[in-house]
C-alpha cells in the first residue's frame, strides 16, 4: 500500500521542490492527499521565478511503463475486467473514388471504481463543498481517468450511414494496436455516398467491447475551407493559466463556452465552403467522451485530436500538435486552413507558424485570442516570434468573437482594421523578464494535464489495487 503513496507523493513532491524558490526544501512525508491539494495552491502562484522551474519538472515526469512498473500492475489483476474502446471522432478523405476513413483511438480496460473511492478523491482535492450537480460531474469526469491501455488489441469496426450499415455484416478488421493501446489508421470503406459538396458525418462502432464504442467520421469534401481549433479558452472557458481554476472548470464545474464562439463556428459552418471542423487540443485522451458530449452539444461536429497516452516529455506534446496538423495538411492538399488558438497555449504558438510555413499556400487564415489581453488573470508569457516571417494578412490576435464575425475568409480577408495588434514579435505578457529564455516554452496546460492524469490515475489505480 505505500508503495503506491509514495509513487503520487513522488510525483507531487517533485514539483513542489522546484515551486518552491526557496533553497533545498526538505521534503518531508507528508500523505498523498495533502500534496494533492498543497500542489494546486502551488500551481496558483505559478508566476514569475516559480514558473521557470516548471519545465524541469514535466521532463522528468514518470511515463506510462514507469506508472506502470511503479504500481506493480500485472495483468492477473486485470484479467477478469473486459477490454473498452474509445473511438475518437475522426474524419475521411476521399481518394480513388472512395472514402477513406480514419479510425483512431484507445483499447483500454476500466477498473470498477466505486463511488466511495471517487468521493475520496472529491475530498483530497478541498471540494467538499460541492453541490450535487458538481459531485456528479466530477464523477463522470474523474472514472475515465482510470483507463487501463491494453496492448496489442484487435478490434473490429462497422460504418454506418443514414442509420443502415454499409460495412460488411462482419465488420472491418483494424490492424493490431500498439504497446500503448493505441490504434490510428485509414480505411476505404464502399458503399458511401460519393457526390458530396458539404461536409457529412456517419457514425462508427467497435464490435463486441464493454461500455459505448461508438464513434463519428465526418466525410470532408475534396476542396473547401476546414477550420482547426483549439479548445480551452478559445472554445470554453477554462483559466489553464490559473491552475487551480482550470482543475475547477475542467473537473467540477459545467464547461461554460467563450462568449460569441458557438455563433462564429455556426457562422462559419454555414457560409464556408464546404466547411469542416477539427478540434485538435492537448487534453489526455482519457477525457475524450466529456468533452465530445461538450462539443457536440454547442459546436459544429467535427472531428478530435487528443494527446496521445503514452506522453510523459513537453517536446513531445509539441510533435504530437505538430503530427496531428501535418496529417490534417497531407489529408486534405486541395483544402484551405483557418487556425484558431490562444497566447496561453505555447505549442500553438509555435506549430501554427511551422505549419503556415510548411504549407504557406494552404493557409487561409490565422487567428490568435489574446488571452492575456482579455484576462488579467493571465500572467504566463508568451511569444510571438515565430509568427515574424508570416505574411502579415494571413494571421490576426483577435479580444472577442465579434472581432472575427464579419471577416470575409474565402476572399482572403483575415484582418479587422480596427482591432489594434501591439504584436512586438518577441515575448509578450505575463511578468518574467526577458532574461528567462526558458519561460517561452512553457505551455500551462501541459505542466495542469500532465499532473491531473498521473495524480489521479495514480489515486485511481491505488483505490482499485487495494
Ligand atoms: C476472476 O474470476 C474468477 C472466476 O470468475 C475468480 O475465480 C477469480 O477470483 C477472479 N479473480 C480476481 C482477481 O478477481
Ligand atoms: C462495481 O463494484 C460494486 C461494488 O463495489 C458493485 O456493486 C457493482 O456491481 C460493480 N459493477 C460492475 C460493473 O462490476
Ligand atoms: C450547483 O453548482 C452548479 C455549478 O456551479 C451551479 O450551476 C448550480 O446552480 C448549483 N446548484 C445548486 C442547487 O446550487
Ligand atoms: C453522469 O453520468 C450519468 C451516467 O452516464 C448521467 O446519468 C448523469 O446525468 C451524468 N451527470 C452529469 C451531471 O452529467
Ligand atoms: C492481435 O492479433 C495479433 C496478430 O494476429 C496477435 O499477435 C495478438 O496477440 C492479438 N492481440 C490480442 C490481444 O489478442
Ligand atoms: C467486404 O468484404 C469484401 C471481401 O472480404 C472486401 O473486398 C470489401 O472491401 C469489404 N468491404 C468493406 C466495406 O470492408
Ligand atoms: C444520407 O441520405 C441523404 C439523403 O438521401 C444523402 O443526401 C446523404 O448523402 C446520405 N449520407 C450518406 C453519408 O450517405
Ligand atoms: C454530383 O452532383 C452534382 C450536383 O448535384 C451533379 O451535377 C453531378 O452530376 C453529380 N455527379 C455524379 C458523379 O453523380
Ligand atoms: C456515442 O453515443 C452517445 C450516446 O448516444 C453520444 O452521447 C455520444 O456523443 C456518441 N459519441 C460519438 C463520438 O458520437
Ligand atoms: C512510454 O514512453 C516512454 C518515454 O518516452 C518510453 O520509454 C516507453 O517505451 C513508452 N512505453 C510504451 C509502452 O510505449
Ligand atoms: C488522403 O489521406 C491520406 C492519408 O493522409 C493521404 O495519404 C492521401 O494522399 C490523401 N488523398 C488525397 C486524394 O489527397
Ligand atoms: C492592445 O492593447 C490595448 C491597450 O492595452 C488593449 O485594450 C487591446 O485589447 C490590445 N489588443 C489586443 C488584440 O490584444
């Protein structure tokens, strides 16, 4: 049983170490609820010196196989649980006159957590006080954080379309997942509709699992306008800026969207060309159904890229960003790109720009939420050097969605006149001075997700094992 306190306590005192500017802090034990809440209230001073000390941290974050090694999880333990699939929601080009469809996702097994577990984990986290509502979200939210990978799983998959199956009865036999459980591939599937202006979504399922298996592709026309998003704090409101905040919204509270946003995407969804969505975010990919049902409830369906499981090394959130808008580029050549992303978000800050110069000629328009302009709760610097060498009517840091609405797009129109840019190509926000060069690459959100997961799935796995 200590064995796995000291693992989250490894995980949260490491952190509080470096947060704590104050020379060699003796790391006294301490029970892993207690680090579990003194950790956020750390994160929410996570300014100035504090914050430079946090990409140490994350790089030496434990990855899965050292989770895993940690916990002494054998498969006995999880023999008699059945394997799950998450199939996220994805999307299909159209190639030698048939669609080919992207099926990625997850083989994972959910240990049976009872209520009396999570709510131990309701009040480690100082949220005692939460209303029924709350309670239950935070449930909903916090179960799929248990998710187990299984490895090498073979799964099989049907299509349908307009409510009738157009896959063989026996399905589509998708190639063996990886050591992670993880499985992202394309497949041409007849037998759909082939004459399509506009973008069409069809659903998909894994045959013979536990638990929803379903899934959607949307079918994206050939040429036509595709707009990439970022979720947290361009679509809903989180505050990754305010650690202890985002953990809040993103856990407890009901997502509430960024004003004017579901408007402008409908907006869009009806007056660009063949207009497609993707939602591409770094959340971990165990949060995939919550914010699914959030986004298909308020925003056009489209399809998600969610950070892959096995990420323990801040450069390799940025290569997953960068991976999953290479594919999108290579997937649709003949397709324009809007990118929406916000100066909290430092992968976004770099990947769209390398993408834009990769692809200069598939670049539509690129639009940027000041966030540190709109939220003076947001300290966290950012830079903007990478978007010196763009061609200055291609992208636009934009306060409000009202900022963006009467853009013409297809006519190339990315800028409004009237919204100054104080752009100074260079680090911007946020209180560090220029001399802590490391502080550019801090992306909030990856220091918050990555502790969410290995904490909880820490927590998880302990309240299961034992
Ligand atoms: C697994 O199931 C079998 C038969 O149902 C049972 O005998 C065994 O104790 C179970 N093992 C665990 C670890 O629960
Ligand atoms: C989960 O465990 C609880 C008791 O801890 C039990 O009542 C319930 O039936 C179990 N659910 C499943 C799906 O095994
Ligand atoms: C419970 O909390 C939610 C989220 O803060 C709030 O919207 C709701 O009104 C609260 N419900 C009650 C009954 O207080
Ligand atoms: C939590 O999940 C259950 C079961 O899926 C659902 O009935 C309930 O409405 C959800 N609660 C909230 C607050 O979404
Ligand atoms: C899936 O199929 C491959 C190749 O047939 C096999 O090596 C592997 O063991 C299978 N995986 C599982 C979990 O059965
Ligand atoms: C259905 O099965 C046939 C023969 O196995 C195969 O040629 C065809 O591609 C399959 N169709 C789909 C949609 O997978
Ligand atoms: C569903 O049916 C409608 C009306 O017949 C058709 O326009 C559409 O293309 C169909 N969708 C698919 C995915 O085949
Ligand atoms: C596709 O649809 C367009 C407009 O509805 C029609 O003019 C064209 O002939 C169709 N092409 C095929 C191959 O069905
Ligand atoms: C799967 O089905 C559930 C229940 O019908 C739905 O809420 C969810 O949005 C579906 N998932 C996808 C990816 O379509
Ligand atoms: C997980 O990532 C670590 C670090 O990148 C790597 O060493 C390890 O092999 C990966 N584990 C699996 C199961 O892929
Ligand atoms: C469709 O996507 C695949 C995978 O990204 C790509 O290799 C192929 O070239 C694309 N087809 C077309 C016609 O662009
Ligand atoms: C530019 O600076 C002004 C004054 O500080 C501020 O009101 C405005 O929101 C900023 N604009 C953007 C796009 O950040």
């Amino acid at each position: 049983m200590s064995k796995y306190l000291s693992f989250v306590l490894l995980g949260g005192l490491s952190i509080l170490t470096h947060v704590n500017a104050s020379p060699a802090p003796a790391p006294s034990p301490a029970p892993a609820p207690q680090a579990l809440s003194s950790l956020s209230s750390a994160f929410s001073s996570a300014t100035g010196a504090v914050a430079s000390a946090l990409p140490t941290v994350i790089g030496a974050w434990p990855s899965l196989d050292d989770i895993e090694k940690k916990l002494d999880l054998s498969d006995n333990d999880l023999s008699n649980i059945s394997v799950s699939g998450l199939l996220i929601p994805s999307y299909a080009n159209f190639t030698n006159k048939v669609w080919n469809l992207r099926f990625y996702g997850l083989a994972y097994k959910l240990p049976n957590i009872s209520t009396s577990d999570l709510d131990s984990i309701i009040n480690d986290l100082k949220t005692d006080n939460l209303n029924q509502t709350q309670q239950s979200l935070l449930q909903n939210r916090t179960q799929d954080l248990a998710s187990i990978p299984v490895p090498h799983a073979n799964f099989t998959v049907m299509v349908s379309a307009n409510g009738s199956t157009v896959s063989n009865s026996s399905g589509i036999q998708l190639t063996t997942a990886d050591e992670v459980g993880e499985f992202d591939q394309f497949v041409p599937v007849e037998g759909l509709n082939k004459n399509f202006t506009s973008t069409e979504v069809v659903t998909t399922g894994i045959l013979d699992v536990t638990g929803p298996g379903n899934g959607t592709v949307i079918l994206v026309p050939t040429n036509g306008i595709s707009v990439v998003s970022d979720i947290d704090d361009v679509m809903r409101i989180t505050k990754v800026y305010v650690p202890n905040q985002g953990l809040f919204n993103s856990f407890v509270q009901p997502y509430v969207n960024v004003p004017g946003i579901p408007e402008l995407f409908e907006k869009w969804h009806k007056t660009l060309p063949g207009a497609a969505f993707h939602y591409d975010t770094t959340t971990p990919v165990e949060l995939t159904r919550t914010y699914v049902d959030y986004l298909f409830s308020n925003f056009p369906v489209g399809s998600l890229e969610m950070r892959p499981i096995n990420i323990s090394d801040p450069t390799q959130i940025l290569e997953a960003r960068q991976n999953s808008l290479l594919k999108l580029f290579q997937t649709f050549p003949q397709r324009q790109f809007v990118l929406v992303g916000d100066t909290s978000s430092s992968t976004l800050l770099s990947a769209y720009p390398q993408i834009a110069q990769q692809f200069p000629n598939q670049i539509a328009c690129i639009f940027i939420r000041n966030t540190s302009a709109t939220d003076s709760d947001d300290k966290i610097p950012f830079s903007t050097k990478e978007f010196q060498s763009l061609d200055k009517n291609r992208y636009f840091f934009y306060t409000t969605a009202e900022d963006l609405m009467d853009l013409d797009i297809p006519s190339g129109q990315c800028v409004n006149q009237s919204i100054p840019q104080n752009v100074t190509f260079g680090e911007q926000g946020g209180i560090i001075g220029n001399n802590s060069g490391v502080c550019r690459n801090i992306g909030v959100e990856r220091v918050l997700w990555t502790w969410v997961v290995t904490v909880f799935l820490g927590l998880a796995l302990y309240s299961f094992v034992v």
